[in-house]
C-alpha cells in the first residue's frame, strides 16, 4: 500500500485545483493529463504518485472531480518555498525538460547520515552493543575496555543511536520538510 503523507506536513506535496476563470483559457499548458486514474480518495482530494525521470515520486493532491484545467497552489507562508520546488520539478518534467531539479530536503551527506543511524539502530534492536556497532559501522577492529571508553567511535555510535531514537519519536517527519535558514 502507498502512503502518503497529508500535504501540511509534507511542504513538497503539489497541491492541484480546478484552474480560475482568470487562467483556464491557457492553451499551451499541460493540464488534465496529471491526474492518473488510480490513486487514493481522501477528504481533501485524491492523491497520486507521480514518477520522474530520475526515479523519484511526487506527490500529487489533486481535485477528485477533475473539471477542466488544473493549476498548482502555492501558499503565501514559509513553507511555500518548499511547494515552488516541487513545482518546478512537476513543470519540467511537463514540459519535457533534460534535467529535473533535485528535491533539496536532504543532502548526500545527509542520506548517508541517515543510513548509518537506521543501521545503527537496527543493530541496537536486534541486540548488538554499541561497542560491536563501532566495530561494523566504523570498522575499528576490536577494541579492549581501556581503547573503547576514549574511542570517538564510542561517542559516534552514541550519537547515531540518539538520532535514532528521535526519528523513531516522531523525528522523522522532519525529513518531509526542507531545511531553511532565516
């Protein structure tokens, strides 16, 4: 089954509306041909999985009457620097653009990051200490008591392993929104 989060706590979720009078006589703009037919109905409309070029997914939230040409919304708060993202990559990829815009919530560095906390944490529920953790994770070899309470990877796996536990708090909804420096 497809999950999808609820588009104000993913601030990239497209959200689609029937298009203004002002603006449904557009001729040269893509339009109906987003909504796919399957999809999921909820209250506020029927959200689909839209697949790019580079392999990834938006998320559409679109009318669940299509009635003429849609149109992206965009609200006027913070987080509508977030929705102008995934527009511009919805756009590109309508208009049949070479390259996609990357979606920006999570650098490499961040992904890697975050590999390494889910493995950690998953070695920490199946049991494994935080010492054999350093040793697969950060391949130190064994280390006896004395290397082990001064190793930075003790203090490593100690971090990772907070992390984790945030994420698994509800942290991770945190991941659905861009970073934003203000």
């Amino acid at each position: 089954a497809e999950i999808f989060w609820r588009p104000e706590i993913d601030t990239s979720a497209v959200v689609l509306v029937v298009a203004p009078e002002a603006l449904a006589e557009e001729t040269d703009a893509p339009g109906g041909e987003i909504v796919a037919p399957k999809g999921r109905a909820s209250p506020i409309g029927k959200h689909l999985r839209h697949r790019l070029p580079d392999g990834t997914y938006l998320h559409l939230v679109a009318p669940l009457k299509d009635r003429g040409r849609l149109v992206a919304t965009v609200p006027l708060g913070p987080e509508g620097l977030d929705r102008i993202e995934a527009i511009q990559r919805l756009l590109a990829d309508q208009h049949r653009r070479r390259s996609i815009p990357r979606d920006t919530r999570l650098t490499a560095q961040q992904k890697a990051r975050l590999r390494r906390v889910l493995q950690a944490s998953d070695a920490a529920f199946d049991g494994a200490t935080q010492k054999q953790i350093a040793e697969v994770l950060f391949r130190t070899g064994r280390l006896d008591r004395d290397e082990w309470q001064v190793s930075s990877a003790r203090f490593a796996v100690s971090s990772l392993l907070r992390e984790g536990r945030d994420l698994i708090a509800g942290g991770y909804r945190k991941l659905l929104r861009h970073q934003r420096r203000l």
